[in-house]
C-alpha cells in the first residue's frame, strides 16, 4: 500500500515520485533507440571482458520489469 500526501491548501492527494533502482541504472544502459543492453564490465578483469564478449540486449521477458526500475 502507497501513502499519499494531502495538500492543505486544495485538498488534493499527491503521489510520491518514483526512484530509480540504483542497482539497476548501474547494469543496464538504454541505446538511443530506446533498446535495454546489458553486460557493462566496468568493474571486471580485461582478460574477463574479452571472453564475455559484447554487451547483450535485454531478454524481453524481463524488458518491462527493467524499465518499471528505470522508471521508464
């Protein structure tokens, strides 16, 4: 259940703003195009990296899931 807030003045509830998941911003990077990729090895071993290979984009049972986080 989400709390709302009143506004004294008029009365009228407001919802509060949805954050981004952190984590998630982090891990996945939006294209211009408006595509989900994933696989960004910061973080990683460059030997790592290369036998990962490129980044992927995301699987489309989890592309809504993953935006809702984004707050796309």
């Amino acid at each position: 259940m989400t709390k709302t807030d009143q506004d004294p003045d008029t009365g009228a509830e407001h919802m509060p703003k949805m954050k981004t998941h952190r984590g998630m911003a982090k891990r996945i990077k939006v294209t211009g195009t408006g595509r989900l990729k994933r696989g960004t090895y910061v973080k990683k071993a460059v030997k790592l990296k290369r036998r990962r290979g490129r980044q992927l984009d995301v699987d489309p049972t989890n592309a809504s899931t993953v935006r809702k986080q984004l707050g796309i």
